[in-house]
C-alpha cells in the first residue's frame, strides 16, 4: 500500500514521542531480546501445557493444572 492511499496515516516511528525515540535508539536492541524472549517462552509454555492436557483425561485434573500454573 502506498502512503498516498492513507494521506493521514503515520508510521509507527512517527506516533513516539522524541524522548520515546531517543531511548529507542540507545536501548533498543534490549527491547527486542525482551519481545524475543517472551514470545519464546510463550511457545515454550504453550507446548508443556498442550503436552500435559493431552496426557490429561479427566477435566478436573486440567483445571487443577492450570490453577497451578
């Protein structure tokens, strides 16, 4: 899509204040490991728990799982 197809339309950059900016290009990289790392172990989670409620038959012992989670 191009920009003249949305003449209001702004680039994420562009909605950060200046100081939002600034930080970003100073620490930025430690942001990304950080959204890097949780999606990480998000999927990591998400096997364990899917792999557990397979092996799981009755309900009440999943819920139990999950409380404990």
């Amino acid at each position: 899509m191009h920009r003249s197809a949305l003449p209001d339309g702004m680039y994420e950059c562009q909605t950060r204040s200046k100081k939002w900016r600034q930080m970003d290009k100073i620490y930025g990289s430690y942001f990304d490991l950080d959204r890097y790392y949780e999606e990480l172990i998000a999927n990591i989670l998400k096997r364990i728990i899917m792999t557990n409620l397979q092996n799981t038959n009755d309900n009440y012992s999943i819920t139990k799982y999950i409380i404990e989670l």
